[in-house]
C-alpha cells in the first residue's frame, strides 16, 4: 500500500477522512489531546497532529488524482516536483 500527504481545507479534515473512505481509500488522521480552559473549566479535545494535512493509503495503481483533489474537503495533493510520489 503506499500513502501519500493530502492538504485539507480549514476545519474540514474530519469531512475529507469521511469522503475519501466513502470512495475506497485509507484515511489516516493522527489526532493528539490538548486540554484548554474554556469558561473556567478545563475541556479536552483531540485536534490533528499536523493541522491542514492527513494521509491517504491506495492500493489503486494508478491513483485517480482528478477524483481524490476534487473530494470534499481536500484542498490539493502534495507533490515534489509537480510528481505524487508516496511517503
């Protein structure tokens, strides 16, 4: 399987994970817990390791990137060189 790096809209990195699993891929969101004070009070919440980014996984050879930069809530592919090379 390789994976590539996929950049998401503001806020929309939950919705993207949710399409591109609806199309067959992988979708990975690394999510850490922060805890901040909000009315007094201490609130935990999960927020993305790397904000703006996830990672998606395909064993489709070749990758339909028309179909994955056009998902709901990806904003463009990372490429090298203007080349999707997997991570």
């Amino acid at each position: 399987m390789h994976w590539y790096l996929l950049q998401t809209k503001p806020n929309a990195h939950s919705a993207a994970c949710d399409h591109l699993r609806r199309q067959g891929f992988d979708a990975f969101l690394p999510l850490v817990a922060n805890t901040r004070k909000k009315n007094d009070k201490f609130v935990d919440a999960k927020t993305p390791l790397f904000p703006g980014y996830l990672f998606m996984g395909t064993l489709i050879d070749p990758v339909p990137w028309k179909s994955v930069n056009g998902t709901r809530g990806i904003s463009a592919a990372v490429t090298l060189d203007g080349v999707y090379r997997p991570v």
